[in-house]
C-alpha cells in the first residue's frame, strides 16, 4: 500500500470516527506503528489534521478534549499494559514520566472498576494527567514546568525543582532509547534532566521502551540499566532484539503476556 492510499484511508477513518489511534490503525492496515506516526506528521503539515499524543484528531477538533476521551485499550492489543498494571500498587505513590506508553497505560487505569482513593500519581506530562482525572478516588498531581511543544511533556528548573523534592514507590519512564551499552537516553538534554530526577525518585523504576527505542541510542543519557528493575517491552519484536536485555537479568515484560489477577507478595510498591 503506498503512502497515498494509506494517508487517504487515514483521513476517511478520521472523518468516520473523529479520532485516529496510531496502534490501532497500523494493526487495521498491518503496518508498523512507526509509518503511521511518518503519516500523520505528512497529514498534519498538509493541514488535514492535528496530532497528539497516541494518535491525531482534526483540525477542528479540541486535542485536549480528545484526550479526555480516550480509545479503549483492548487487552490483545495492549497486554503489556495490563501486565505493568498489575504490577502497580493501588495505593502509594508512583511517578510517570511524558510518553506514549504511559499514556496508554493512563487510558488502561481510568478503566479500572475500583476506587483507587489510594493511590497518588504523579506525572510531568500534561496528557497523562488530564487521561488520570477521569479515574475514580485517584490523587493527581501534575508537576508544572515549560511544556515542550513537541511532546507536551513538562521540563526546566521547574519541573526539576519539584521533582528532587519527591519519593515514590514506583518510576516509571520512556526512554528513547535502551542499550547494553549506554543504557537509557532521551532526544534533549532537558528530556534527560526530567527522566534523570525520575529515576532518583522512585524506590523501584519501571522502563517502558517501544520497538525503536529496544538497542538505540538517543542524544542524552539519563541512567543505567543496572538501574531498571522492570523493561515492559509495548510491541512484538524479535528474540533477538530482547536477548541482551535478558542476559544482563532483566525482568522483561511483553505485549503477550496476558492480564491476570494480581499476586499481592509480587506488586511492585506493595
């Protein structure tokens, strides 16, 4: 299918359904995820559409209102967010860092049936807090900074100041890039300033990296792998993309591991 015929379905399905998720699409039209996302950037310097994070809507319509009304996270397509959230606690504190895999695991958590009076989050991305105000007895806090206008994520002295003040139960960040040999990177040294204060603020760190990220190296490096106790891998990939990851112990987590009922002695933050 050439770019011209994907692009056109994209707008129709846009048109049809006042939203375009980026998984979901690449899965209807059995791409990956990464030529939707070359896509809509086309589509949105074109004018016939405007991105957010996990996807895009239009031109016409609100961002902030579309991400107040999330797609529905299916469990085939997303298993590994059902496996990182049962490894969550539903009480305590856990940070999240800006990207799309949090985001995603936002839109998982506001569908939880109970009432998560206690468990507080904290997260310097502006989507993901909007996403987790929707979610019932949930404590939100967002923590203030200038807000990149590329990923709407918040950075500066800001963000960094409020940040070393916290301690949480759980960290849980999205590098851009995850190597045996230079550990976890972000595009922009104000990217990795973020993540880096993340990291020290959590007792135990979840990494969520996507395909891309598995083996690259971005532009700044924020921490080590010795430091992650989790990699929550959010799409199929081959074995041998996650062999070093596995040899150097780490607890990898995949999109086929299937949601199951949480053991309470194996939550992280329990």
């Amino acid at each position: 299918m050439t770019a011209e015929i994907r692009q056109a379905t994209l707008a129709e399905w846009l048109a049809a359904e006042g939203r375009i998720d980026v998984i979901t699409a690449a899965d209807r039209l059995d791409v990956a995820p990464e030529t939707i996302r070359r896509d809509l950037r086309a589509m949105e310097r074109a004018g016939l559409l405007r991105r957010v994070h996990g996807g895009a809507v239009g031109t016409d319509q609100d961002p902030i209102l579309a991400l107040g009304q999330p797609a529905a996270v299916e469990p085939g397509d997303h298993g590994w967010a059902h496996a990182v959230w049962d490894l969550l606690p539903r009480s305590g504190t856990i940070l999240f860092g800006a990207g799309e895999p949090t985001l995603t695991l936002a839109t998982l958590i506001v569908t939880e049936p109970a009432d998560l009076t206690g468990l507080t989050i904290v997260t310097n991305s502006l989507d993901v807090a909007i996403v987790l105000s929707r979610a019932p007895g949930l404590s939100v806090y967002n923590i203030g900074g200038t807000v990149s206008a590329r990923t709407r994520a918040q950075e500066g002295d800001w963000a960094l100041t409020e940040l070393r003040r916290l301690h949480t139960d759980v960290s849980v960040v999205c590098p851009a890039g995850v190597s045996r040999e230079h550990g976890l990177t972000q595009h922009t040294p104000a990217a990795a300033a973020v993540s880096e204060a993340e990291v020290a603020a959590g007792a135990t760190l979840i990494a969520l990296a996507t395909a891309a990220a598995l083996g690259s190296t971005a532009l700044v490096r924020f921490g080590t792998l010795d430091q992650v106790d989790r990699l929550a891998v959010t799409e199929d990939v081959p074995d041998e993309l996650l062999r070093p990851y596995r040899d150097a112990d780490l607890e990898l987590i995949g999109r086929d591991r299937a949601a199951a009922a949480p053991d309470p002695d194996a939550i992280v933050g329990a």
